[in-house]
C-alpha cells in the first residue's frame, strides 16, 4: 500500500512569506503528527491531528499552524517565515491517535533565504 | 526542547562487526521506538517497544527495553555496508497530552568500512 506522501519534496522561500506543506496518510491512518528535523534541535514535535482536531502541541511559535481534513490529509503552515525555519520538515502517520509506530513520509526540505 | 541521551554519537566499523548503542533519559516512557533515517529520506521504523524489561529482534537488529523505563538499547549483529545510516531513539509517554508526541535521541551515525 502506499506509504507517507509529503509534497512538496523541496521548497525555496524569502524571509517575511508563508509557505504551505501538504501531506497524506496511508489509507486508513487518522492521526497525523508533523516534525521538524535540523541540525541543531535534531527532531522537534510539532503538532498531531486526529480526525481534524488538533490534540497536542509542541513548543513552536504561532507561526506554525495546521489542519487536518476529513480525509485525514494535513498541511501545515507557516507564517512570516525566518531563516531559522530552514529544516526538513517530516509527516508521520499512524492507525489511532497516540499511535506507536508512526510511519514517516520523505519530509519536505524548505529553505529560507 | 528536550531530547533523549542517545549514545554514542557517532560509530566507524568493520563490516561484520556487532553494534551497540543505547538511549537514556531522566524520564519515564511507556513505548520506546527505533528508527533508520537514510540520507534525504524520513525515519523508518525498525524496532517497537511497549513493555518494561521486553526484548525484540527483528533480523539482525535486537532492541530491549528498559526495566526501570529509562533507557531502551539496540544491537546490530553482524553489519553490512547497508547498516549504514543515522539510527534514532524515540520516547512516547502515557497519557493524553502525549499523543502523537514522540521525544528522540540525538542519534547515532552508523558508519561500516568493507
């Protein structure tokens, strides 16, 4: 079955833009959970959905939001972005909110210039 | 944010040769995950944990989670040059306010010479 799809898989922006990440869950999945991965900080929770409502949140500014549809597909979003925002920004998927074994899409890798 | 002591940071062996790395924390966790993250790519899951004192293979790679629910190790026996990768630790506690929410290690980059 098809796995973790994030798109877009690469993104370039300029300081001050927003930027949207997509991401859809294997079939069947209804929890979603974003991470961002970068050097420094290493993998940082972000946020999880569960049947679009949003059930846990990490230490992350209101500049990076989420959704989650009735599909289970999720983006995420942030706002007025900075160059500290330049990560690779990771989907996970599981069958029940607080799942253990998330399953990973790809990531999307933005840059901040 | 807080993250989990995952030791060691770094590894350089011999194809052939066992490995060991472990995971620790000040805090107490109810499932414990092993992750491989190949460059470019996201986490892939290798080894779950759920239980105190629970031992788990999965081909060459064993995992054992820890009885006082602190630490959690993996072994690799036997590596092969496709071993190589960054090796990740996560740590999910109880409750409600953990869902989704996994804490990692800072990982561990697995390197193997022919």
């Amino acid at each position: 079955k098809a796995g973790v799809t994030q798109t877009p898989r690469y993104l370039i922006k300029t300081r001050g833009q927003q930027v949207t990440l997509s991401c859809s869950p294997i079939s069947g999945h209804r929890s979603v959970s974003w991470y961002q991965q970068t050097p420094g900080q290493g993998l940082q929770f972000l946020f999880e959905y569960f049947s679009e409502t949003q059930r846990n949140k990490g230490n992350f500014p209101g500049r990076f939001s989420g959704r989650q549809f009735s599909n289970s597909r999720s983006e995420m979003n942030v706002s007025t972005l900075e160059l500290g925002d330049s990560a690779l920004y990771l989907c996970a998927s599981s069958l029940e909110t607080g799942g253990h074994g998330y399953t990973f899409g790809s990531g999307t890798r933005l840059t901040v210039v | 944010g807080q993250q989990l002591n995952q030791s060691p940071q770094s590894m350089f062996i011999q194809e052939g040769e066992d490995v060991s790395m472990n995971c620790t924390s000040s805090s107490i966790f109810n499932t414990w995950l092993w992750y491989k993250q190949d460059p470019g790519e996201g986490p892939v899951l290798l080894i779950a944990l759920y239980k105190a004192g629970e031992l788990t293979s999965n081909g060459r790679l064993t995992a054992q989670f820890g009885i006082t629910r602190k630490d959690s190790f993996l072994n690799i026996s036997a590596s092969i040059p496709s071993d190589v990768g960054i090796y990740f630790c996560a740590g999910r506690r109880a409750g409600g306010t953990s869902y989704g929410k996994l804490t990692f290690g800072q990982g561990t980059i697995l390197t193997v010479h022919p």
